[in-house]
C-alpha cells in the first residue's frame, strides 16, 4: 500500500462559461424539447470545466494520465463512485463561473472485492463570484485483480420491497453512450470500446456512465414533482449497468426528502439516490 497523504490539500482553480449548446445537447439526448430557460439545470455543471487533454498525454483507458491535480495511483481502473451535492444559489446561462476543487480525502480499503483506493475532490463552484454549488465527488481506484470477469456474474444487490411514488423507464443503447460521451468529452472505453470493456477491464459489455444515471436519477424526479425546489442530492453507484440491460428509474416522494434508485429489471440495484427540497 503506497501512501498518498501529500496530495491531499492539493487544489485546482478553473474557469468557464455557460454556453446553452450543452444544455440542448443534454436535452436532446434525454429526448426533451429545446426548454428555453435562463437558468442551468441541475447537475449540466458536469458539462463544464472539462479536461481538454492531448491525444498523447491520455492513459491506456482513455482518461487523462494522472499525476497532474488526481494522485498517481497504480491501479489502473477508475470509475466516479458518487457524488454528495448541495445547491446554494441558481447558474444562470451565459454566465463566467468558476471552480475551485481541493483533495481532500485518500482512503486505501482492502477487502474481499480486492484493494481499492477512494480519493475525494471537493469542488466549489462560483457563477459571478457567487458561491452556488458544492459537491464532494468521491473516485474509486481498483486493482486489476478485483474486476468481474466475464463469466463471473455480478453479485446481484437486490432491493427490498417497498412503495415508490414512480417507476420508469429509459432506453439506453450505444448511441446514447457515444453521445453522452462526447457531450462530457469523456475518452473512458469501457463506454464505447466494447473489446477494451470485455478484455482488459473484465466486464460483459459497456458500461453506462455514472453520472448519465444520477442524471436520470434527478431529472425523472423534476418532472414528477415540478413543485418542489432541490436543494441538495447525493448518489452512490452500486452496481454496474451495462448496454444490454433493462433497467428503471424510481423514486419514493416523503415529505421534505426522496429516495431514489436505478432498479435492474431482474431486481439488481445498480445506484441509491437521495433528495432533498422544499415546496415552491
């Protein structure tokens, strides 16, 4: 176990702006009309601040080599594992906006899935110099060795019975990853490279993005609910969901909070959710 202690504190200032094409983009891919509205939904942060990386100085997985703001840590396989995110003030569109992201947590685990690194970057996002959104966005590094194989299934996590407010459903194919991926200028193959996926990192097929499913996640509960304002929501990914599986989007609307979860269609739970609001 290597000790990676110094790099937290490290910290990272980037600038942008928030241009509307990637709102549409977003929008169209969720299959939404072009909603005309002054103010950034919740969660597009995440088409901003983007790496913009040289095709050389990008790792064998297709993510920027690390080294730069994220540790060096050896072990090849990384994924975003959830995110805790509060929502202080709106972001307007066409708006300067800036983030100030800081380490501020590396956690080494080592148990019957394998050895694991857990490192958490918080980010502060200003628009105007204002503060408006706070998320603590946690990444997971895994061995080699602790990924499923491909005739290994993966132990289903199944969720008790209990009601929920919705149920729905959204086809996701390999279009909807490429897009998704160009839209985030994410270069990761396990998205798009099905021989990469398969071979070198051990799963049965691409795997959906993370974040893409906490959007769902999010944005199915707006539109149920379009009375009540987000102030703060977290995600935890459980489970993989892959381009082949049938999966729904659910909620369960209490009086000031939400739970939410992506459900498999044979019963697997693949992210929790939670959500806080307040009525409008």
């Amino acid at each position: 176990m290597e000790n990676f202690d110094a790099w937290i504190g490290k910290k990272e200032v980037l600038t942008d702006y928030t241009h509307p094409r990637s709102v549409s983009m977003m929008q169209a891919l969720l299959n939404q009309p072009d909603i005309k509205n002054n103010k950034l939904p919740h969660l597009y942060q995440w088409f901003y601040f983007l790496p913009i990386v040289n095709g050389e100085n990008l790792a064998e997985d297709g993510h920027p080599q690390k080294g730069a703001f994220l540790p060096p840590i050896p072990y090849p396989k990384r994924m975003w594992a959830g995110s805790r995110i509060e929502f202080i003030a709106p972001v307007l569109l066409n708006q300067n906006i800036r983030r100030e992201s800081e380490i501020i947590n590396i956690q080494f685990k080592a148990g019957k899935s394998g050895n694991m690194y857990f490192v958490t970057v918080k980010h502060s996002i200003y628009a105007d110099h204002s503060p408006a959104i706070i998320e603590e966005q946690d990444i997971v590094y895994r061995d080699v060795s602790n990924q499923p194989s491909i005739s290994q299934p993966l132990t289903p996590i199944l969720h008790d019975e209990k009601p929920f407010s919705y149920k729905k459903s959204f086809p996701v194919n390999t279009v909807t990853l490429f897009r998704y991926s160009a839209l985030t200028f994410n270069g990761h193959k396990i998205h798009y490279d099905r021989p990469y996926a398969m071979e070198a990192e051990g799963y049965p097929g691409l795997v959906v993005h993370g974040p893409l499913l906490a959007t769902l996640l999010l944005h199915s509960f707006q539109q149920e609910t379009p009375n009540k304002k987000v102030s703060r929501f977290e995600f935890r990914a459980v489970n993989p969901v892959f381009d082949f599986n049938d999966f729904f989007i659910c909620g369960d609307v209490q009086t000031d909070q939400a739970e939410l979860w992506i459900e498999k269609s044979d019963g697997q739970i693949a992210m929790k959710g939670k959500v806080e609001f307040t009525e409008v």
